[in-house]
C-alpha cells in the first residue's frame, strides 16, 4: 500500500533566547541546525509511523544571521522516499528576513533493535511533489556516485 508523501510535514516556531547564541550575539548555527532536526524528525516520525533516526544532513546554507527576540518559523516537508530512507526539506524563514536557512535531513527508518527497515513508498497528490521527487532521486543517485569516487580516490 502507498502512503501520501504530504503526511510527512511537520511546522515549530522559535524565539531566539541569549543561550541560544555565541560571542557574535548571533544564533549559534548548531543550535539552529538540532531546532531543524528535531521538526524533520517529527516530518519523517508522522510518515514512516515508527521510528526514524537521523543518517545524514546535506545543503546547509546559513544565509542570515539571527538575533536574541527574533521568531523563526521552521517547516519540513518530505522530498525523497528510498528503500529504508527518508529525506526531509527543511527552510528556516525569520519575520524580518525570508529563508535564513535550508537543508536536506535524510532519516533511516528503523526497528526496535535499531536496524534499517523497508519504508512505506509514496503516492503523490500533485505534479509539483512528483517533479522534486524525481529531481531529488537523480541529486541522491549523484551524491552516492560522488562518495564513491571520493571512496575510491582516499
Ligand atoms: C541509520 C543506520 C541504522 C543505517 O544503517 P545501515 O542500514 O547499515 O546503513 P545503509 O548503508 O544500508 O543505509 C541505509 C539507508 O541510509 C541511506 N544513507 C546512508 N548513508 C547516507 C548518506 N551519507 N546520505 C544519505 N543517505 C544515506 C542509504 O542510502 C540507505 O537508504 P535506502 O535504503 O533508502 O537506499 C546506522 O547508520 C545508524 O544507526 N546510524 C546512527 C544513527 C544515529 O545515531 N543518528 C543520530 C541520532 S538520531
């Protein structure tokens, strides 16, 4: 059986607080890279129905800095489903800015013991959704092919 791939979206909003910053008085970017985790998860978690574990964060961009009393608005969706893998788009917006950051969580579904298991494949409701589906096969078939090569050549 199929299951829709927009049951994986999850949203959170944050109030930066002066121990979520460094010695700029700006975000720390790890701070803001667990708030990001933990929302993918809750994207993956809705989807896959059982538990998910966090393999690999790809794109991270900090594109602006962020400041004690700023709101951030933190929303993820579901791009890619692989045999035991799900990856999660997640984009950080700010009220005063737009996209202060955006990356690309991968989460492997798992079992009780911890071990990867099949996941359920997706349907789709829209073109949009299939098209970056495809797009994001063709960036993960890259990215293997790339480690690979890097694998070899280390
Ligand atoms: C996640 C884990 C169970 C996977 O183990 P495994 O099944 O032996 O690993 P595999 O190499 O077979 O990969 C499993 C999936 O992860 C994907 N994966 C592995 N490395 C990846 C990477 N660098 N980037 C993206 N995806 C990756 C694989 O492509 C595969 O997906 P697919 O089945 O959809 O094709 C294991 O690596 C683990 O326990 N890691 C620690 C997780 C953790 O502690 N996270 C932090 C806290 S949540």
């Amino acid at each position: 059986m199929l299951r829709n791939i927009s049951l994986g979206t999850a949203v959170s909003e944050k109030v930066v607080l002066p121990n979520d910053t460094n010695h700029y008085s700006t975000i720390f970017g790890g701070t803001l890279l667990a708030w990001m985790d933990s929302t993918a998860f809750i994207a993956a978690r809705k989807y896959a129905g059982n538990d998910v574990v966090t393999v690999s964060v790809d794109n991270v961009v900090f594109r602006s800095p962020l400041n004690v009393g700023d709101i951030v608005k933190i929303s993820s969706h579901i791009t890619f489903i692989g045999n035991t893998s799900i990856e999660v788009c997640v984009d950080v917006t700010s009220e005063k800015r737009k996209i202060i950051e955006n990356a690309y969580f991968t989460f492997v579904n798992v079992d009780k013991d911890g071990k990867s298991i099949p996941v359920v494949q997706p349907s789709f409701k829209t073109k949009e959704e299939k098209e970056i589906y495809d797009m994001r096969k063709k960036q993960k078939e890259c990215k293997k092919q790339a480690e690979r090569l890097c694998l070899i050549s280390s």
